[in-house]
C-alpha cells in the first residue's frame, strides 16, 4: 500500500498531536504515514486521569510535558529516544479496524533486523519479551487512525520515575496503565544503529512506497490553531480526567 508520508518538523508534544489530529479530520482521502518524535512528556490515553498516572513530583521537577491524545488505552512515557508512527487511512469495514493490519508491518521490520519481535494480545510490540511499542486508535468520520510508540534508545529510569504515581494518594474511576517490562530497541540490535539511522529505515520498510508530502501554510495555521485552542489547555489535559477521590492516612 503507497502512503503519503508527513514529518511535523516539532519535537513539541502538544503540536505534534495537533498536527496528527488535524491530518485525520481535514485530509479526508489517501493513506498516511507521518513518524515524529516528543521531548520529554508522558502521553495519557483519552479516557485516563492523570493525576492517576504520572508521579507529580517527578514531573515537574524534570520538566516532563503531560499531554492527553484522542486514542486511548494507557499512558506512555515519549524523549528523544522514541520514535512515533502514525498510520491515517479509510476506516473500511469493521474488521479492518483491528491493530493487526498496522503492528504487523511493524513486527516485520523490526524481524528484518534479526529481533525477536512480536505483537501481544494487548496490542503491544515485544521484542525478546520487553514491550517496546505501545498502540491505540482513533476512529474520526470514517477515517481512521492507529498510532504507536518505539522505544529505541529512550531514558529509561525516566520511563520509571514519570509514569510512577502513589497509589495511596487517590482512588480512580479512570482506565489505568497496566504496567508493563519495556525496553529499548537499541540493545537488543546485532548491528548497532543511530536513530535517525532507524527512522530512515522505518520510513521504507513501514509501507510498499512513499510519497513525500506536505501540509499547506493555511493547513499549518490550522494546527496551530488547534495545539492552542484543545491541546496546550489545562481544561483538555486534566479537567477532562474522569473523578477520583483522595485518600488521606
């Protein structure tokens, strides 16, 4: 399958879930790809609290972002070290919506490097048995969206420390992250690798071919519209968290 592929040209969390945002809604034909990365932030899926799922004072001392996306399912931890996928295209019929057919071109590539990759029933991407990819999706007016991570060379100790909330503090109606072993490509390559080395490569083994795109100048004001408007606001990142109570002891 061709898809349109899309870099954001940001490393800002809440832009680069715009830009995503915005390619669904408003580019109503053709198959996309776009890959992109986050400085530091944990993602939280659309039906968690957050509160719930990060470790406060970890957070803001190291400056980690907390952003909610549209998809849901668990929280994740993005840095420089992660590379993000996103597959946009046709919902189709209800059996074409399953993570299937979007992990396992992911699998595939990840084994065409010598890993021992495969894809678990909670749609997460092992490699020897680490979780490396976590994948969600987003159905948008019968187009649809899947999107992942890949932790490649990522902070890990950072991954610990920001998605680790005390439990004491609060019970929560909230979807919870279930927390899982994760590790990083990198370690487990035979031949080592840079990650633009591995963005590179993933741009050609993720899709039969690709052909460059771009948004628009009025598109981008779009985007920018919407990472003001939705995503930099207190009210979507936490005030949308379903209710929780404190707990005191």
């Amino acid at each position: 399958m061709a898809f349109v592929y899309l870099e954001t040209g940001s490393t800002d969390p809440a832009y680069n879930l715009a830009f995503e945002e915005y390619v669904q809604a408003h580019r109503r034909e053709g198959n996309y790809l776009i890959l992109w990365q986050n400085r530091n932030a944990v993602i939280i899926g659309r039906n968690q609290n957050a509160e719930a799922e990060i470790n406060r004072e970890f957070v803001t001392e190291n400056n980690i972002n907390v952003i909610r996306r549209n998809t849901g399912g668990g929280a994740v931890y993005h840095d420089l070290g992660n590379l993000n996928y996103s597959f946009i295209t046709d919902s189709g019929d209800p059996e074409s919506r399953s993570a299937q057919p979007f992990t396992s071109p992911v699998v595939g590539a990840l084994k065409a490097l010598g890993l021992d990759a495969a894809a678990s029933g909670r749609n997460d991407i092992l490699v020897s048995g680490h979780k490396v990819s976590g994948t969600a999706q987003h159905l948008m007016k019968g187009r649809l969206l899947h999107h992942g991570t890949l932790l490649f060379d990522s902070d890990l100790s950072t991954v610990a420390g920001a998605l680790n909330p005390d439990p004491t503090k609060f019970q929560s109606k909230s979807v919870k992250s279930v927390r899982s072993r994760v590790g990083n490509i990198r370690d487990f390559l035979k031949q080592d690798m840079t990650l633009p080395q591995f963005w590179s490569y993933l741009k050609t083994a993720l899709a039969d071919a690709l052909i460059p795109g771009e948004l628009t100048p009025q598109e981008l004001v779009g985007v920018l519209a919407l990472k003001q408007e939705k995503y930099d606001t207190w009210q979507w990142n936490y005030g949308k968290s379903p209710q929780y109570e404190s707990i005191t002891r």
